[in-house]
C-alpha cells in the first residue's frame, strides 16, 4: 500500500512578498538607500502639504485681480483669463486654428507611437509627414 503524503504549500514570509517586501527590497536594502528613503520622505512630509494647501486649498479660482492679490494661495483665474495666449502666444486670432491642428497632429502621432507594436516603417513615414505638415501649418502654408 503506497501513501502520498501532500507536502503543505509553504508561503514565503510576509516581509518578503507584497508590499512590505517590494518597499525592503527597493527603499531599504542598505544604509544609503534607507537614509536616503528616510530624508525623502521627510522632505515630501515638509514641502507637500503647504504645497497642497497653497494650490488647491487657500487658491482663488475665478474671481477678479483684487481678489488674487488678497488671496493666500495661488491665483488660478490668471490662467482660466489667458488661456488663448498660454496656448498661442501671439498668433493672430483668425490664424489659431493651424497651431491647434498642429498640435492635435502631434498629439496623435504621439498617441499612436507609444505602442511599440506600431514602430513601423509607416509610423516612420507618418512622422515624416506630420512634421512637414505641421511646420507647413505653423508657417502658413506653400507661398505665404
């Protein structure tokens, strides 16, 4: 008569799977890299809740230039007020469609190139055109 004895699964320990290992093995795996861990997140503990508490929390969003300079935090109507020129500087107004359209060409190509399945030829010839079509667009077109 044969017996199979069924050996129980063995885990390893917590401390070395998870979470609690991946931050043992990455952030504390010496002195260096635990001091260093230690000091960054000191530095994160100090400098992000202000930063925090500046941008989002004391922040005027819509309101007037009096209002922004009475306000605690950051002014963020300036940029709700200016978005036109943030994105096209001094492009003439009835010409702002071509770096619009320069950008979203950029924008897709880059959209489309992050999957490496797609670095092709083609993908190449497409940057190629996009480039020319977008300098072409930001220029104003072949005679201008």
């Amino acid at each position: 008569m044969e017996q199979t004895v069924q050996a129980e699964e063995v885990r390893p320990p917590v401390t070395q799977i998870g979470v609690i290992g991946w931050v043992r093995h990455n952030l504390f795996n010496g002195v260096f890299n635990s001091l260093l861990t230690i000091v960054t997140l000191f530095f994160l503990w100090r400098v992000f809740p202000p930063l925090f508490r500046w941008a989002f929390i004391d922040s005027a969003w819509h309101t007037t230039g009096q209002a922004c300079r009475q306000a605690a935090g950051a002014c963020w109507s300036v940029v709700s007020m200016n978005y036109r020129f943030i994105l096209f500087g001094f492009y003439p107004y009835e010409q702002q469609w071509r770096p619009f359209l320069a950008m979203m060409i950029l924008f897709g190509l880059l959209f489309y190139s992050r999957n490496r399945n797609h670095w092709k030829k083609p993908l190449a010839y497409a940057w190629i055109i996009g480039l020319f079509t977008m300098g072409l667009l930001m220029k104003g077109g072949f005679l201008d």
